[in-house]
C-alpha cells in the first residue's frame, strides 16, 4: 500500500501528528502508520554554506577577500543535525512512500526549512502542504482533509531564500570587515544596526535635552477644578504673564460661556497578533519579547491552547465565527460564569468587525483555540500569558463602551478657564479588561450663564523632562512601524544586541546602548543605519512572498549593496576603541584580554588576538547542580575543605557529596577493551576490571 511522507518541523510536533493518524510503529528517526510516515526536522537541518566550504582559504578572515559574494548561493547539511537529515534521506528512497506531506510551521522559515531538506533529498514525486493555525487534533485532522498543492507556496519559499541569502551578504561580510579592520568582534546586519540606530538616537536625545521650566494655573470652585487655557495654550513659559493672570483671576467669579457634551462608543479591542502581545506582556509582566515568544511557543505547541504565534494579523476570517461557540466552551474552566453568560447569549460576537478576511495573509489573530486547558499543568507565566489571550477574545462578545465627555468653558478676568470631565454611562468591555475607566457617578449639571465664585487660584512650576528610553514595547512599537524584521525574528533582533553588548538593559528593564553600540554606529555607512531603507527591503520580501516581487532582482539589489558597504568600510579612517579591556595579558600570546560576558551572565577573559582565540572564565563555573530556593545552576567553588556549590543569586551554598560515578555502557565497553589488551599471564577478569577502572579514575 502506498504511503504518504510526512515532514514535521519538531519531534514534540510529529509526535501530535502521528497520535491523532494513528501512526503507532516507532523508529528512532520516524513514526509509521498504515498510511503515513511522519518524520521530523530539527529546526533547520540544512544550511547556507559558509566561505569556507567556497574556498579553504576563507576561513582566515581577511579585509583583501572581502566582499564575499558566490555566484550561486549553495547549501549544506547542517553538521550537528546530519543523522537525522541522513535518516529523512533514506526514508526517501522507500518506493512505497508516493507522495511528501510539509507539516512544517505554516510560514516563511517553515518553508525554508521543509523546501532545502527536499531539495537536498531529490524528492521527485508530488508534494502537498499542511496548512493549519493550530495544533489540536480536530485541526490536524481538517488540515489532512484539505491539503494544499505545494507549489501554491513557491512564492513565500522564495521570499524565504531571498531573506536568508539577504543576511548572509550583507551580515556576514559586514560583520567580517569591521571585526578584521577593527580588531573586535562586531556584528552588523540590515534590521539590527537600524534597531540599534533607533536606540541610540533616543539616548543621544535624553543626553543633550536640556530642561526648561512652565508655569501652569489652575482654580478651584467647591468640587470644580478649572485649568487657565488660551485657545490651545496651556502653559506659560513667562513666569511674569503668568503672575500677571493669577492677580486678575483672585477674587473674581467665573461665568460659564459654553457647556458641549459629546456620547463616545469605544469599540471593543482587536484580538493580539504577536507584536501586540509582546508589547502587552512587557508593560504588564515584564516579559521580554523573547521570553514572550517562548512562552507562547509552548502554549501552541505542547498544551495547545493557542492559535500559531506568529502571526502578524489581528483580523480573523469569516470560516471562525461557526467555531466561536467551541472555542467559549474551551475556556470556561477560566472565566465560569462569564462564558456560561456568553454561551446563554448565542455565543453572540458583538465586535464583528473582527471577521475579515481581505485582512488576514497567512494567519488570523491569535486566540484560544477549542481545547480546554489544564490549568494545573501551565506555568505562572503560560497562565499570565494564557488569561491576557482570553481576555482579549472574551472582549469580543462584549458591548462597546459608552461614555460621555463633558466640556465647559468659563471666562473670569478677562481669561479663559476649562473643565474637562469625562464619566462612563456603561463599561461594556471594560469590565472585563479590569482596564481602567472613567468615573461612573454623574456629574453636576453646569448650564450656560451660570457663575461660580473662585475659592482658590495656583500657580504651579513646572519642568520639561526628556523623552524616555526604551522599553522592549516602544521599541517593538517602533520596529513594526519602520517595517524592521517580522513578528517571528524581533524578539531574535533584540537578544541579539543584548548578546553582543552592543545594547544593554539599564534600570526598569529600560534598552540603553552601550559605548561599543554607539562606535559601531559611526562605522557603518548611513545606508544600513537608517530604518527607512531596511523596510524596504522588507518590503520587497513581502511582495516577493505574494508572487508580485522579483526575486533575481531584490538579490542583484543586495550584492551591489554588500559591495558598496564594503567598500565604505575598506576606505573608511574611524578610530575605534576596544571595551572593557583589562591589563590580565594573554598567557598564550601576551596580548591583552578583555572582559565579555557568555550566554549565562558568567565574565569571561577572551584573548584580543583573534587568531589566538584563548579564553577562560573569571567567574566561578556554573554547575548543573540546582538551587534548592530559586532552582537557578549553582557555582562551583573550591574551598579549603574541598568543593562547595554557590547560588549566585541567593548566596545559599551547599557541600559537593561525592556520589559514585556511574558506568555507562560506553565506558563498559572501554574498559573491556582495555581489559583484552591486557597481558594473559594476569590475574582473575575481576582484577583486571578493578584495574582498569583505577586507571580510568586516574587519567
């Protein structure tokens, strides 16, 4: 019987898949059933080839070689996946399998990923795609009912390519010449340097911002307070006008001239897309965008509670409204009595603007999918991300929002004095937000003609402040504005800068860049500095995945760049300063080491001769022993009565137990060898183990 081939993105994905296909038959590198084998990448299993693998001589980095630019682009498995590529290519060759099923993520990189590992397999038989925006089983089931032909999707494919081989030109090359030309390691790129652009614009801003002092008045008449206005001026920058307007209001009355009421509807919020709620979750948790991704990530995939994470659309398309009942059953567990209320209702959306499907590309809006969820098994951060998600999508099935604002306009002295108040008439979706609203209690009735005696008159100083630094949400904010990078890689962008301690997180988890950030910077040509330019690019990318763009041309684009920046970085004469040097010489080479940090947040000396390369911790080591009070890796330190673990963040510390090591079948094996190698003449097979593993213990 002929079989299809299906090829998951993850294990933890294929694993789903052939649960509710009922492949049952287990293999190392894949799942059977009768009509399906579901095999898996791991993330990418293909990649760009490296200079190197052009021409050996590549490998030493050097300003003459530069630029890089292969005539045609290749690839190359990735050496650390290569089994399970090797296993996939095998599978392959089966004559029973007739067809090839991409069950990759349902976007760009998805089908980068599946497209290179079938182009590196010579798949030559017909191939279909799984197109689904959640992972339950009722929705795998429908997406293997309604499979698409696979050539509907070359045009993101190449979008895909264009992307990558974008990166690689202008990223590796740049980076490359200004770390060979200035002797440290910096990385540039066409939406990370515009990012880091952006965020030292705004700390240059704070930095030269000088603060200047206004006046602002005000007056009070019993619970009424009225703000001094002069059409649209509110405040005074003249300390003397402003005295002057204080002694000609004192003592006066002021009659109402004008009183405007206007009814306002707030229409309820639109569901997240992934920037949205990254933004969403910074303000309220202080999840950075990649802890945010993370966390979704498992909710989709692992407890399936959450529609695909990366999507970029807010809208939801006209096939979910007959799914809106079964989605409010689902989370009923959460919200008892407010679904229970919706579902007597009709499970009515009252936000139908929500359903639109001109405004929907690759996915809709995220929301919780029709599996109800085990609250017991999500983490305090799945079920904070989980509830906002809910939330939003509750909002949908609720009224809008009345208010209604007040404006009065009183004249006293010959000046002009406002009141403002603005009181809700019904919260709608707001209940349920728990955001917050205007007052609720009515307000006194002012009518025209009326006055009211001024009981008191201030005079308030104030100062100018400067604009603020970055949080992680204004600076998503500001990335999908300028068009920098997709949902899927921002919060990759961010990480990045932070791993290259070209940005830093300063106070209130504010993103503040560093002195290395800021000379790196005055290296690269404006070109790839300005956001204006790379959103471009980006847009390019996107017309090219709708099948309107030019790929041969967007890459032609890309190279003539790559050598114009190249070009700038050759002839360029910028002083650069190496940081965090210290005066601890190389013990290698002698020259000076300087201080970085690794992924852990552990310091580490690191060799300014780069084709030295010797590095080594000043930090203590990082243990897999965990704390027993925050379950972070605990130090490893020697002490006079031997070694001792360290929490470096409670300070607890705990003696190291020596436990016996035990034997893996490896080492058995090793020892074995060793024992047969051993002169005949000796004394018993126990004796030569023993003898062995004491000689083990000694190397």
């Amino acid at each position: 019987m002929n079989k299809a081939l299906v090829l998951a993105e993850k294990p933890s994905v294929a694993r789903d898949i052939a649960r509710v296909l009922n492949c049952q038959k287990a293999n190392r590198n894949y799942l059977e059933g009768d009509r399906y084998v579901i095999t898996w990448a791991l993330g990418h299993l293909i990649e760009l080839k490296m200079p190197e693998d052009y021409r050996p001589d590549y490998k030493t980095w050097r300003l003459e070689d530069l630029p890089i630019i292969p005539d045609v682009m290749e690839t190359k498995p990735i050496k650390q996946t290569r089994s399970q590529f090797q296993a996939i290519r095998q599978l392959a060759k089966r004559s029973d399998l007739n067809e090839l099923i991409i069950a990759t993520d349902a976007g760009r990189e998805g089908e980068l990923v599946a497209r290179w590992i079938i182009k590196h397999i010579s798949w030559r038989k017909p191939i279909k795609r799984l197109w689904i925006s959640s992972q339950t089983d009722r929705a795998v089931r429908e997406g293997f009912s309604h499979l698409k032909d696979a050539a509907a999707f070359d045009s993101l494919y190449q979008s895909a390519v264009c992307r990558s081989e974008a990166d690689w030109l202008i990223g590796l090359n740049v980076s490359r010449a200004l770390t060979v030309k200035y002797n440290d390691s910096l990385s540039a790129g066409r939406v990370q340097t515009p990012t880091l652009a952006m965020i030292l614009n705004r700390g240059q801003q704070i930095a030269a911002f000088q603060p200047q002092p206004y006046w602002t008045i005000s007056a009070q008449s019993g619970r009424w307070k009225m703000n001094w206005k002069n059409g649209k001026q509110t405040r005074l920058s003249d300390p003397r006008a402003a005295e002057r307007i204080i002694t000609s209001l004192r003592g006066q009355q002021a009659q109402v001239i004008n009183v405007s009421l206007k009814q306002k509807s707030e229409a309820q919020p639109l569901p997240y897309d992934l920037t949205e709620l990254q933004r969403e979750a910074n303000r309220k948790f202080g999840f950075s965008a990649k802890k945010t991704l993370n966390t979704l990530q498992a909710l989709y995939e692992r407890h399936k509670i959450v529609t695909y994470p990366r999507t970029d659309s807010r809208y939801l398309t006209s096939d979910i409204k007959a799914t809106m009942t079964e989605r409010l059953k689902a989370v009923e567990p959460l919200f008892g009595s407010t679904v229970r209320r919706l579902l007597h209702q009709g499970s009515q959306v009252r936000a139908s603007h929500v359903f639109n499907d001109k405004k929907v590309t690759d996915h809709h809006a995220l929301i919780p999918t029709e599996e109800a969820p085990a609250l017991a098994n999500l983490s305090s951060d799945e079920y904070a991300l989980y509830e906002i998600i809910v939330r939003r999508f509750l909002a949908l099935f609720y009224p809008n929002c009345l208010t209604e604002q007040r404006h009065v306009e009183l004249l006293a002295g010959g000046e002009q004095l406002t009141i403002s108040e603005t009181i809700t008439k019904a919260p709608g979706f707001r209940a349920l937000l728990s955001e917050e609203a205007p007052p609720s209690s009515p307000i006194v009735e002012l009518s025209r003609g009326e006055t009211l005696n001024l009981d008191r008159v201030n005079l308030q100083q104030k100062m100018t402040e400067p604009p603020a630094l970055f949080s992680e949400a204004d600076l998503l904010t500001k990335m999908e504005n300028f068009g920098l990078g997709t949902p899927a890689t921002r919060a990759d962008i961010i990480e990045k800068l932070l791993q290259s301690e070209l940005i830093a997180r300063v106070s209130g988890g504010k993103l503040q860049a560093t002195e290395k950030g800021r000379q790196l910077i005055g290296l690269v040509h404006p070109d790839l500095k300005t956001p204006q330019l790379t959103a471009r690019w980006e847009e390019k990318l996107e017309q090219i995945a709708e099948g309107s763009g030019n790929p041969q041309q967007f890459i032609a684009k890309i190279k003539e760049q790559t050598t114009s920046l190249i070009n700038e970085i050759r002839s360029a004469d910028h002083a650069y300063q190496i940081q965090n040097l210290t005066q601890s010489l190389c013990p290698e080479c002698g020259s000076r080491m300087k201080e970085v940090r690794d992924r852990q947040g552990a310091r580490v000396l690191v060799c300014v001769n780069r084709s030295c390369g010797y590095r080594k911790h000043k930090d203590p080591k990082l243990s897999n022993h965990r704390c027993q009070n925050c379950h972070k890796k605990m130090e490893i330190h020697q002490g006079k009565s031997g070694p001792y673990f360290q929490c470096r963040t409670c300070g607890i510390v705990e003696k190291v137990e020596k436990t016996a090591k035990r034997v893996t079948k490896h080492e058995t094996r090793h020892l074995m060898k060793k024992i047969n190698q051993e002169e005949p003449f000796q004394n018993s097979l126990a004796d030569l183990f023993k003898s062995a593993l004491q000689k083990d213990k000694d190397e």
